[in-house]
C-alpha cells in the first residue's frame, strides 16, 4: 500500500457496530434517492481498489457465500427501508433482538427456516431456483426478493 492509502487505513477503522449504522443510513438515503447507491458503490470500488482489492472483488469470493450475503443484505435493506426495527422484526419472528442482529451482520449462519421467517416478518417470500452447476452464472446467483 503507498503512504496515502495507509493514512487513509488508519482514519477509517470502525466497529461493526458504526458500520451496521452506516449501512442502514445508506439504505434509508436509497429509499430517498435511488441514485445515491450506484454513487456509493463506485467511490466504494475506487477505495477499494486504492486498498490494493483486486479489480474483481467480489467475484473472486465463492458464489456461495456472495449469494447468502446478498440475501442477508437485501432482507436487512427491506427491514430499513419498511422502517421496521431489529427488535420489532425479532418479535414477529418469535425471536429476540440479538439473534436478529447476529443474523444480519453474518455472525450467525441461518437456518432456511428461519430465513424464511425473516423475509415473511417483512411481507416477502424468498424464492429459490434449483439450476445445474455448469448452467449458473452471475445473473443467475441475484437475489430477488418478493
């Protein structure tokens, strides 16, 4: 890394928890304004490229577990953008809020059952597709939320 990356490394720690905050801002902006997103992601990319990331990232992660983070991003978007807080979603999945929260930031790995409970809490269904190895492609693996 050069000197401006690594002074700019050491200003940028934050916690997850600060980074949780920010997500759920830069959800709540989208809803206001679609365009603040597709903004975000290409300062995003550029840092991320400054940070020495490799000019594929993510696509050099395993589709796999891509596919279940951008789930779990989507359905933690909807929950914000419905306005609908961690611990009023745990009660309508008959949970309590730290599972919720453990769930969301990928500390936990959730059952399908309990994915299902998420998105239904919300209003949403989750749809799945069964598809050959060889047949999927990057298109294929977007997650669609109902």
């Amino acid at each position: 890394m050069n000197n401006q990356a690594n002074a700019e490394s050491d200003q940028t720690n934050i916690s997850p928890d600060e980074l949780r905050e920010i997500i759920e801002l830069v959800a709540e902006l989208a809803v206001k304004n679609p365009d603040v997103e597709r903004q975000l992601e290409e300062s995003l990319r550029h840092q991320m490229l400054l940070f020495g990331f490799p000019a594929d990232y993510p696509n050099s992660l395993e589709k796999e577990s891509m596919a279940r983070e951008d789930l779990m991003y989507a359905l933690t978007r909807e929950r914000v953008r419905q306005r609908v807080s961690q611990a009023e979603l745990a009660a309508r999945m008959e949970t309590k809020q730290p599972a919720v929260v453990l769930i969301e930031r990928g500390q936990r790995d959730p059952r399908l059952s309990t994915i299902h409970r998420y998105a239904a809490s919300l209003g949403k269904r989750i749809a799945w597709h069964l598809v050959d190895n060889e047949l999927v492609t990057e298109k294929q693996s977007t997650v669609n939320i109902s």
